[in-house]
C-alpha cells in the first residue's frame, strides 16, 4: 500500500499560486478534497487531488 503524501494548505495554495484562504474556498464548496485534522486543525490535502483539479480545471476551459 502506497502512502499518500498530505500537503497543508500553505503548501497547496503555494502550489496552485492561489490564497490560503481561496484554497479554504475551494474546499468548503468541494472542488478540492481535503480532509480537516483534528477539531480546531487544518487541513490536508493529497498531493494527487492537486493534479486532478488542475486536470479539471484545464478541460472545462477547453
């Protein structure tokens, strides 16, 4: 089995060249997965759901 690798949302949002809290946006209306840690932490987000956005992004520009 394969370990996912988890990345925070400053990561992520470094990543996608977006906010913290447009990325917090994304999440709340699903078109990021995440899943939040603990009761008051942040969240985490697969490295694999970066790509699959961008991929979805792209194509519905198309």
């Amino acid at each position: 089995m394969e370990a996912k690798k988890l990345l925070l949302t400053k990561e992520t949002a470094g990543i996608l060249r977006v906010s913290e809290e447009y990325l917090r946006l994304l999440i709340r209306r699903r078109k990021i997965a995440a899943y939040k840690e603990g009761r008051r932490g942040g969240y985490r987000i697969a490295a694999n759901e970066i790509d699959n956005y961008i991929t979805r992004k792209i194509n519905r520009e198309a």
